[in-house]
C-alpha cells in the first residue's frame, strides 16, 4: 500500500528544467517534484506520492491528515525514517 503524504511547501528551484521544492512533513524535510502542481508555491500543502507532488489542499485538511498519521506512526515508516 502507498500513501499520499501532505506536506508544506518551504523552498522551490528548478532541477533540470523541473520545478522541484523542499517539503516539510511536520519535521521531516524532503526534496519533490512540483511539475504536477504549477499553481503551488511557497506555504502551501501539497500531497507528496512517491516523491510528486499529485494535488494541493487546503491548510486544515492537511494538518488533520498529520495528525492522524502521528497518531498511527505512519508518517515516519512511510518515508524510510527508522526512530
């Protein structure tokens, strides 16, 4: 099973011709793919799937999104981090 993970926008570059950006998930900071979501910038909450941005949303929704995911471990587990 793979999971959509939301994160915040912190920081945006291009790579190669491809819009990429630094990606907070509550603590965790990984680079993604933001080709998908031209309309994305800096603050925004994006849904991370396999290191792509696929889709925004809104401030509320993600934050409840990650807690959920603090509440089950899932969010570290699903980004190859080991605690």
């Amino acid at each position: 099973m793979c999971l959509g993970i939301p994160g915040k926008i912190t920081q945006t570059w291009e790579a190669n011709g491809m819009r990429m950006g630094k990606v907070d998930f509550g603590g965790v900071v990984k680079d993604a793919c933001l080709a998908y979501v031209p309309e994305a910038e800096v603050g925004d909450y994006v849904i991370i799937h396999v290191g792509f941005a696929i889709s925004r949303l809104d401030e509320d929704e993600a934050l409840r999104t990650l807690e959920l995911f603090r509440e089950i471990d899932a969010v570290g587990q699903e980004l190859g981090e080991t605690g």
